[in-house]
C-alpha cells in the first residue's frame, strides 16, 4: 500500500528535493537583471562612441568594441553566474519549473532601469509586469505540484535538435530580409526562443550525464547549445540597441520559458502526471504573461518617449504621454 501511494506522488510531493531548485533559479534570475543593465550600458557607450546606431544588427566594429567596455565586461561575467545557477537549478529539478523562474529578473530590471533612465513606469507598463510576472508563478506554482521527470532519450534529442534546426533557419531568414523594419521586439523574441532551446539542450545533456549515457548525440547537442547561445546572444546585444533592457528582460522571462517549457510538455512528458484542468491552467497562466510582454512593448515609457521623437502614437496617451526626461545610461 505504502509502494502504491508514493507511486502515485508526482511534482515536489515525489521529489522534495526540487525545491532547491527554486532558490537557484531565483539567484540565477538576480544576476541576469543586474547582468542585463550592465550590458545595456556598454552597448549605448560603444553606439556613442562609435556614432553609429546598432538597431538593425550590430558591426563587427560595435562587437570588438564591446569587449573594452568594462560595463559590458561586468555584465557578461553576471550573465555567466547566471548561467550557472540556472545549471544547478536545472540539475536537481524539472525543466518547466527551474526556466519560468526568471520572471523575477524583469521586476529588478525594471526598477534598475528606471533609476538609470530617468522615466518612472507607467501605470500601464506597471500593469503589464504584474501580469508578466503573475502569470509566470501561478505557472511555476502548478508546475511545482504535478512536474515529473523520466529519462531523455535518443529520441526526445533527435526531434529538439529537428525543431532547433527549422527554428534557426526562420530566424536567419527572417533576420535577413526584415531587420530594417523589425526593431528591439523582433530581436527579443528570437533570443527568447534561442535561450528557450538552450536551455532544453541543457537539461538534456545534465539529464543524460547523470545517467552516465553521454555519447555522440549528446555531444551533438553540446554543439548545438553553444550554437543557440551564441545566436541568441548576438540577438539581445542589438535589442539593447533597439529598445530599453527591461523590455529585453521582459521577451527573455516569458517567451524564453514558453519555449523551454511547450518542449519540457510537449517532448519530455515533464506533466504527463498532471490533470486536464492543470494543463488548462498552464495555457491561461502562459496567456497572461504573453499579453503583459505585449503590454510593456506598447506602454513602455522609455518607448513611448522614442515613438513620439518619430511622430508615431504609441499606448492610449498619444503624443501627450509625459514620460519624462530621458538621459543616456551612466
């Protein structure tokens, strides 16, 4: 009876131990903010020194003059703690719980960002990143409860290799014929996507290490992360460049996990366990996340005060929106 009852435990009840991956995660979701201001930084520096703007991609001159800038520096030495701790966090606990986690980031970067700029959040970009966030944890916290992890197999690697490959080849293409008109909101949704996969192929190739099976597929995959990161990388250094770094946190913490966790669903069986209504609730919790990103697109201060320097409405306010005064990153 005992043997039947555990069996029959799913989420943190069968593996309590997944709870350690919450702090991590949230550690992790620290650093990315604080990573993310800094590289925002050294991005609009390199842009001023340089005289020229990196909205439609960035220069290989804009590239190598990141690599001086000690706020660019600094940041990237935050984004890899980052990475590290959502490694740990992802070692002791399911996918779809650990990656919806850094939705904690966007409330920091938001705050870091409005000491920076000048521009206090709108009430409407206040609203949208409570649903960003609120619409994260009511996910994690239903997660957390009917999450379950079996093995990865050969299988589950071939098809999230499959759909990363057609995924990066719609990206390129799209990268190629629409980048002078797709701004900040174009290159954070490919990075969030990129990092989606990232962070799939990382769990694969933790998953697949502690079960001592690490063999050419697996090596494939480690091919393919760095890859993704790499891409993904080049994407948010020009969405720094094409719009403010709480926006880019925002596309990161929601289209990011979506994808991570849609693979963790859909290919892992990570809530085979869970019930009709829960997986209904996953869908309404990732909807109201989904529509807070939009909202900060279109509320954002910062972007609304941009919009008007072109003459374009933005939000309800229109041209009368006061945002404030903008100054440039310190």
């Amino acid at each position: 009876m005992a043997g039947e009852v555990t069996d029959q435990l799913v989420g943190v009840f069968q593996n309590p131990g997944l709870l350690m991956g919450i702090p991590l995660a949230l550690a992790g979701a620290v650093f990315m903010s604080l990573g993310a201001q800094y590289q925002h930084r050294g991005v609009e520096k390199v842009e001023r020194i340089t005289g020229t703007q990196g909205a439609t991609g960035l220069s290989m001159t804009q590239l190598k003059g990141l690599l001086t800038r000690p706020s660019w520096l600094i940041g990237t030495l935050m984004l890899g703690l980052a990475v590290v701790c959502q490694l740990a966090a992802l070692a002791v606990a399911p996918l779809i719980v650990v990656q919806p986690l850094g939705a904690i980031a966007l409330v920091i970067t938001t705050l870091l960002n409005a000491r920076v700029s000048g521009q206090s959040p709108t009430r409407q970009s206040l609203t949208a990143i409570i649903a960003c966030v609120g619409g994260i944890f009511l996910f994690v916290t239903l997660a957390a409860i009917y999450a379950t992890e079996r093995g990865i197999t050969e299988r589950d690697l071939f098809v999230i290799l499959a759909i990363l490959l057609v995924v990066i080849i719609l990206l390129f293409v799209c990268w190629l014929v629409l980048r002078h008109r797709m701004r900040a909101l174009f290159y954070v949704t490919g990075a969030g996507i990129l990092y989606g996969f990232v962070a799939t192929l990382a769990k694969a190739v933790i998953s697949r290490i502690q079960a001592g099976e690490f063999d050419w597929v697996t090596l494939v995959c480690v091919i393919a992360l760095v890859a993704a990161a790499v891409a993904g990388g080049y994407f948010v250094q020009t969405a720094y460049a094409s719009g403010p770094p709480d926006l880019v946190i925002a596309g990161l913490t929601v289209i990011d996990p979506i994808v991570a966790v849609l693979i963790g669903i859909l290919v892992l069986g990570e809530a085979d366990a869970a019930p009709l209504w829960v997986q209904i609730g996953f869908g309404v919790a990732g909807g109201i996340a989904v529509w807070g990103v939009f909202g900060l697109a279109r509320y954002h201060p910062q972007m609304i005060s941009e919009s008007q320097e072109h003459g374009i409405t933005r939000g309800s306010h229109g041209p009368s929106t006061d945002s404030g005064p903008q100054g440039p990153a310190q």
